[in-house]
C-alpha cells in the first residue's frame, strides 16, 4: 500500500503545488490562461499524437470503446435523473452531469495510470479521452440544451451537430484522431521534429497538474458569495456527483468490463486502466465550460473541489486493490 501511495502522491503534490502558489498569491490566477493554452494546444495533444499512435497496436481497442462508452451512457442517465429530481434546470442538470461523467484523463489520469501500470497503460486512457469528448460531451450539451437553442436559432443546422460542435473544435480530439491516422499508416515524422513532440509531450504531465492546482483555487473561489442555506444545499449536492462519478462510475464500468474480459475480450491490463479512469475525479476544465454556457457554475466547481480532495484517499486504494 506505502509503495501505491509513493507513486500517486508526487502527482498530487504537483496539484496541490499550483493550488498553494495560487491561494498564496504567489501566481496570480490571471496565469491560468496562459498556462491552460499552453497544455491544451501543444504540450496535451502532443502526449496524446504520441500515444495515439501506440493505441493502434491495441488488440482490444474496440471492446475497451464499447465497455467505457456504455458505462458513461449509463452514468449520464443516472447523474440526469438525480439532479432533476433534485429540482434543477435542464441547463445546470446538463452541466452537471458533465462534470459527474467526465473524468480528468488529460491532466492527472495520463500521468497517473502510466506511473502505476507502466508506460503501455497509458495508450488505452487515449481511448477513453476520444469517448468523454466526442460521445460524453456532446450528450451533456444536448441535454443542457445548448445544441437545441443554437440549433433553433440558426434554423438550418441540427441540435446534435451544433452540441458536436464544441468537441470537434478541441485539440485534443484531433490530436488523437491524427495520432491514430499516423499509427495505423506506420507514420513517422522527421526526427528533429519527433524530439520536439517528446519534449512537448514530457512538459504535459507537470504543467497540466500544476495547471490543475491553480484551477482548483478558481474553483472554491467560484463557489464563495452564497446564502448560508444555499451553501449547504450546493455541497450536499457537491458530493452526490461527487460520489457518483467516484463510486457509481468504476462500478458501471467494473461491471461491464469483467463481462467483456469473461468473454475473452479485454485483457487484465485493459479492466484495470478502464476502472482506474473511471475513479478518476471531475475534469477541471468542465468549470470554464459551465461559466461560458451560463449554467451553476458554484455547483459544478464545488464537485471537481469534492471529487478532487477525495480521489487523494480512493485512488490510492482502488490501485492497491487492483495490485493485489
């Protein structure tokens, strides 16, 4: 358990790194721009060209598409049936259930999973990124209604390609989607061009974290200026999505995973990324997204705070019981 526990918490203290340069003043949280274009346009989407790449050679990439695409088809439907039950709007609920479904793979799970697995595991979290921007997002915005709206106020194009729209714009989705193109052709850059996309892709993990650090003190600062009452209703709240995306989301994907590795079509190694990025907390940059749409954002902040600081206790022990 001590040795799980060495190899998860050099990550967050990079985290909480960030987190104590931001609440200390030392960085200004004007610096989390900068810091965010940086990962998200070139250092982030050079680690996963890379790994792209590698997940071509993958046996079972497309069981491992199918178990984590049903597993967060059945996480939405259970994260947007809790919050309108709970009295809130399609939008907030929309956002919401963005955050509960939408794990933080790119800035903590890539480094994360390959320190604990090996270098190879980290090419199957890939996959998963592909599902959460194209599948997981779309389905989010639609139910928030921001494809409707759009939609209706163009009158031309659907409302499920106007929610598609926010996930084809992302780096980060064509840098997978190229990685796998270049994999598949056997592609090999140049090789002073393939030394920068390592140094690049090696920037990623510390930056990212670091990044993480500075955007969880943006959250719990979105989350002041609330009535007493409010406050208690929002983290009780918090921490329904909170243990849904922790608890109920490697339980979905457990499920469906051992199913598919009776059936002779995942590996072990697969099952256990897959439950690894399913207990990964709530992806930070789901905050931006939901202050741009005009959703709770207080709500959403206050479950990436909850799930974060709870994942330093679950995933050290989800790890160690994969290990044993």
């Amino acid at each position: 358990m001590l040795s799980i526990v060495g190899h998860c918490l050099p990550f967050f203290l990079l985290v909480l790194a960030g987190y104590g340069a931001a609440r200390l003043r030392w960085l200004g949280l004007d610096a989390l721009p900068g810091l965010n274009t940086f990962v998200l346009f070139f250092a982030l989407p050079a680690l996963l060209f890379r790994l792209g790449r590698e997940l071509v050679q993958q046996a079972d990439v497309a069981a491992l598409l199918a178990v984590y695409g049903l597993a967060s088809l059945a996480l939405l439907s259970l994260a947007w049936r809790w919050l309108r039950r709970h009295g809130r709007s399609r939008l907030d609920s929309g956002m919401a259930t963005l955050a509960a479904a939408f794990p933080n793979s790119g800035f903590l799970g890539v480094p994360l999973i390959g320190s604990l697995l090996g270098p190879t595991a980290a090419a199957p979290v890939v996959a998963t990124i592909a599902v959460d921007l194209l599948f997981t997002s779309t389905v989010c915005l639609a139910l928030a209604g921001q494809g409707a709206q759009a939609g209706a106020a163009d009158g031309s194009r659907p409302p499920w390609r106007e929610a598609l729209r926010p996930a084809l714009r992302n780096p980060l989705a064509w840098a997978i989607a190229l990685g796998l193109l270049a994999g598949a052709l056997q592609l090999q850059a140049p090789a002073p061009l393939e030394r920068s996309l390592a140094l690049l892709a090696q920037a990623a993990s510390p930056t990212a974290l670091f990044a993480l650090g500075l955007a969880l003190r943006r959250t719990e600062l979105a989350a002041h200026g609330q009535t007493h009452g409010e406050r208690r209703q929002a983290h009780r709240e918090a921490l329904g999505l909170a243990l849904i995306k922790l608890l109920a989301h490697p339980l979905l994907v457990g499920a469906l995973a051992w199913s598919a590795q009776q059936l002779g079509l995942l590996g072990g190694e697969a099952v256990a990324v897959l439950l690894l990025v399913a207990a990964l907390p709530c992806a930070a940059n789901v905050a931006l997204l939901t202050e741009r749409v005009g959703a709770d954002n207080a709500l959403v902040s206050r479950a990436i705070l909850t799930s974060t600081l709870l994942a330093l206790g679950s995933l050290p022990l989800l790890a160690w019981w994969l290990r044993g």
